[in-house]
C-alpha cells in the first residue's frame, strides 16, 4: 500500500493535473475492489451521507442527459470540471471545449436516451458511475440507435460534483 501511495503522491508533485491523479487513484481502487471480490460479505451498505450523494449524483446524470437531449450547454458547462476529458465510443479524446462545441453543433441531435444498469459508487469525493445507455437520434446526419456502456468519473471540486472523466464503449450486437 505504501508503494501506491508514493507514486500517486510523486504524480501530484510532479505537476500532473488532478484527472492524472483521479485516474491513478481509479485504477488502485478497481484494483483493490477485484482483489477483494470474494470477500463481498465484507463490504457495508452505504451510509446515509453516501446515500444522499448517491442521489445526487443520479440527479445529475438524468438532468445531464435531457441536457444532451435539449442541447441546454450550461447543464455541461455548470456539471463539467475545466480539464474534463471525454473517450467517444471512436476512441476520440475530446476536452470540455470540444465537447461542448460538438454538443452545440449539428454532428449530433439526440431524440432519447435511455440509461439503465446505473450503478454509482462513492469514495470519499469521488463518484464512479457506470450504466447501459440506449440513445436514439441523428448522427452526422444519419438515424442511428446504439447501445453503449459508459463510465462517468465525479470528482468533488470546491464542494460540487462536477464530471472530470467519461469514456463510452459501443455494445455488440446480441451483448
């Protein structure tokens, strides 16, 4: 454990941005999660102030999804940490100026989107959240309907939730 901690701490002090930091942090928490599997008897249900986070957090994805609906930017301007970064279901990193600028354009116009299979985790201010989504709409001017997996990272930053990562991966058919 000692180990983990020092190359986080060298990764900080190093200069590296807090989504560097988080993602570090994810990876060592995923991976102690893993290891500990069979042991599930030992995990706890979680407590009233992690509860009420959790139904935070769930607020947020729905209104952050009628937001893509509506293209309303100031839902994902207000939601969205400055050194946001975003993996499309192409593999293309966009920042939080990119996003938005592809939210704003014609390259997309969601009509719905589903999500299910939500699962939020909280640790201390960070929010994990992972769920199926089944968008439905227009696409660089195509009808399209997907089904996708994603994995959307909160970070509490001066005591709000805002989005630091989020990564989409396409469902194959028949998955």
């Amino acid at each position: 454990m000692k180990q983990k901690f020092l190359t986080v701490h060298w990764f900080f002090k190093s200069g590296a941005g807090p989504i560097v930091c988080i993602l570090i942090l994810l990876v060592f928490m995923v991976t102690s999660v893993s290891c500990n599997e069979n042991k599930s008897a030992d995990i706890k249900p979680a407590s009233g102030a992690e509860q009420a986070q959790i139904a935070e957090i769930i607020k947020m994805e729905k209104e952050r999804i009628a937001a893509g609906i509506n293209k309303d930017l100031s839902v994902f301007e207000a939601a969205t940490a400055d050194d946001y970064i975003q993996i499309d279901f192409d593999g293309v990193v966009l920042n939080k100026q990119k996003t938005l600028e592809r939210i704003k354009s014609s390259y997309a116009q969601l009509r719905s989107n589903e999500p299910e299979d939500m699962v939020v985790r909280i640790f201390g201010n960070t929010a994990i959240v992972t769920a199926k989504a089944n968008p439905k709409g227009v696409m660089q001017g195509k009808e399209f309907s997907d089904t996708l997996r994603y994995t959307r990272v909160y970070a509490k930053i001066h005591n709000r939730w805002q989005v630091v990562l989020f990564q989409l991966t396409r469902v194959a058919p028949g998955k």
